[in-house]
C-alpha cells in the first residue's frame, strides 16, 4: 500500500501463465543446467514459488549463485507511514533472505526513502556508485521509479520492480502478488460481509488508494468487477467514490465528508486497514454497533486483525510478505550472476500500459483472512504474534477465533 496521492495513473493488466509440465511446478528446489544470459553451461540452482517457505530455507539453495554473481545487491523501500508493513516485515524479510543465499553483509543494502521522491533517487543513485549490480526497488510512484530505471539502466544496472510496478520502466523483472484479484478478495469479501450482517440495501462509499499507485487501480478493477454489477442491478447503491489516498487522515475526512452528506451510507470498501482504522474509530464515535457496518481492508496489520475480531471490519487481504521477498531476492541472485531465472519461479507477466512492454513476473497468491482462518494463516505464520494480538479487551475475541496465546 502506499503514496501521497497524485493524478493520472494507468493500469498494468496482468496474465497469469500455466504450467505446461509438472516439472516446472516441482515444490522442492533443484539443480539443473541452466545457459541463463551469459550462454554459460554451468550448473546453477533451480527454485520454483512452491519451494517458498515460511522457513527460508529455500535461500540456501541459491547460495553457487551467490559465488559466481558480480556487484551488490539494493533494496530500497518507499516510505514508513503508509503500512507499517516496510519497516516489520519487507526489510527484515529481505535482510534475512539476502543473507541466507549467500551475501555477506558488505555485499547488500536495505533502505527506505521515508516517503520522498528525492530520497528515493539519491539512495538509488548513492547505491550504484558504491558498487551494486541489482536494484530491488519499490516506488513511490512511477515518476521516480522510471527516474531510477533510466538511471540504473545507464549505468548497466538491472532493476527488479519490488510491490508495485514502474509503468514507462525499464525494470528486468516484477515481484507482487495478483494485484487484481487482491481487489476481487476485498469485493467478494465485503459481498459475503453485508449478507452476514444483515445489510439488505448496502449504500456503498468506494474509496480507493492513491492515484498515482498503479496497485491502487488494480485493486480497484478487482473489487469493482465485483459491485459494478450489483450497483447495476440496483441491490447495492453506489453513494461515492471519492478522490482515493494511502494517507488515513486524509481518508478519515473524505469520510466523514460523505456520511454528512449522505446518511443513508450503511457500509464502506476501504482497499486497506491502515485507511478503514480511522473510520472505524468515527463510527464508534457516531454509535455504530459491531456487525451493523460493513467494512473491509489489506494487509493484516495488528489494527485491521482486531478490528475484525472485535466485528467492525469484515475481514482484510493477507500477502504473505516472506514470500514475495524471497521471489525478489531468488530473482536478484539470478540476475547478479548473469543467469536466467527458471519458469517455476517467474510464473506470469504483466503489461506495462504505458509503454506496452510484457514485463516477466513473479505473481503471488493473497488470501482473505477473517476469524475462520485468522489462527491458521497470519497466526500460523507469526505474521502477528498472538500475544501481540490477544490483549486486553481482544483476549475473549481471540479465544472465540481459536486462537490461543
């Protein structure tokens, strides 16, 4: 999630590829021959998205890369403000994976531009002049981030879109999850939460994220693919869509704005927790009850996951983070030594609509999480620990939900 909002963003359609042969599908990380980039015969390590773990174990299969690879590696992050999930999770995970294939820690970087453009740049820019071969980068938005290809490209260095995707970039590869069908989990999600509630006639708010994050769009083809027919049909009522943003406060006032206005709003799509806090908060305030006010979100943050145990938010999209920073850093040790990565791991492709350019991908599964499955997925996987999570007033709720601390 992310970014201050600007206008005029385009969409990245993407593809899912299928597997022709059980043999690129394989769950356990091989070796095999590989010519990659630099036409070499030798022998180098063959990992597909399923031999991902919660473990990492994976990673040290990458490690004869790691010998045969040139340059550092750099990971550079957007912001801290927008999810707390760059600074808990991304930078950690991806510390953790780039050690465990074999880098030293003189041989990568991890950063974050705390949410400016200028940083972003020069953190880019500082991290080629000290030696790296590889940029690992996330965003702000795609203005820098093409700033940054164009940069890295002059400078023959490779570029792996980390999250969100550069449009007009020049990256090598992406590393995300299916961005639209994250939006489809949150539609589908609020559809089976205002049955369960009781909201016969849902007057819908829409809200959506920044307009210049092309994840944004994404979510929202997802989850408008879902309500548009139902706002046709005339059992749930479009109210808003309002302008969109990452920022909460911002979201909190577009809001509060609309539910002035228009008071038959009986429920709001918020595309992540961070944005639907705030709310929520107003809506206690205001003397909405549990379950009388459907609410969604993303990202499984601690807020998000106890306000769903405690009924004011339907549910929120899980993205196992580790995943995705292991397929960005299985994608960078291939690149750094010059090698081709294998098809059971880059398993998609997704369009950059601004430059029509098929970019390869490494595209993610996300899950709807809720109290059914709330202990075996973010609890199971320490995404949130339950001692974190089962405090105070939330204890009871927890143990409803199974979960034991």
């Amino acid at each position: 999630m992310i970014r201050v909002a600007r206008k005029g963003a385009a969409v990245a359609s993407v593809s899912l590829a299928v597997c022709l042969a059980a043999a690129a599908c394989s769950s356990s990380a091989s070796t095999s021959a590989s010519s990659g980039s630099t036409g070499s015969s030798t022998a180098v390590p063959s990992i597909s998205i399923s031999s991902l773990n919660r473990t990492f174990s994976a990673m040290a299969t990458l490690k004869p890369l790691a010998s045969i690879g040139k340059g550092n590696v750099a990971a550079i992050l957007p912001d801290t403000v927008s999810s707390a999930r760059y600074t808990e999770f991304d930078a950690p995970y991806l510390s953790e994976a780039l050690a465990a294939a074999g880098l030293t820690p003189t041989q990568f970087s991890v950063q974050n531009a705390q949410g400016s453009d200028a940083t972003e740049l020069s953190d880019a820019q500082a991290a080629i002049t000290k030696g790296a071969s590889v940029l690992i980068m996330d965003p702000l938005d795609s203005g820098v981030g093409a700033q940054i290809e164009t940069y890295a490209t002059a400078h023959g260095v490779k570029v792996i879109d980390y999250d969100r995707l550069t449009l007009g970039g020049s990256r090598a590869y992406y590393d995300s999850f299916n961005n639209v069908q994250v939006g489809t989990l949150i539609g589908n999600g609020f559809v089976a939460c205002a049955t369960a509630e009781g909201v016969t006639k849902p007057n819908v708010l829409v809200m959506k994220g920044a307009p210049t994050d092309n994840n944004a769009t994404l979510f929202a083809q997802g989850y408008l693919g879902v309500l548009n027919p139902l706002f046709s049909s005339g059992k749930y009522v479009n109210v808003g869509e309002p302008a969109g943003t990452w920022d909460p406060p911002t979201a909190e006032s577009e809001f509060q704005q609309a539910y002035t206005a228009h008071k038959n709003i009986n429920s709001v799509l918020t595309p992540n927790d961070e944005n639907a806090a705030p709310i929520i908060t107003y809506l206690q305030r205001e003397g909405i009850k549990a379950k009388k006010f459907p609410v969604t979100g993303q990202d499984a943050t601690l807020v998000g996951l106890q306000n769903i145990l405690s009924g004011y938010q339907c549910g929120t999209v899980y993205k196992p983070i580790y995943l995705e920073a292991q397929a960005a850093v299985a994608l960078a040790m291939y690149v750094r030594a010059g090698k081709t990565p294998p098809s059971a791991l880059v398993n998609g492709s997704t369009t950059d609509s601004t430059s029509s350019k098929s970019v390869p991908s490494v595209l993610l599964t996300p899950e709807w999480v809720t109290t059914a499955n709330m202990n075996s997925t973010v609890i199971a996987d320490q995404f949130v620990p339950a001692q974190q999570l089962c405090v105070g007033q939330y204890a009871a709720d927890c143990k409803a939900a199974g979960i034991s601390v």
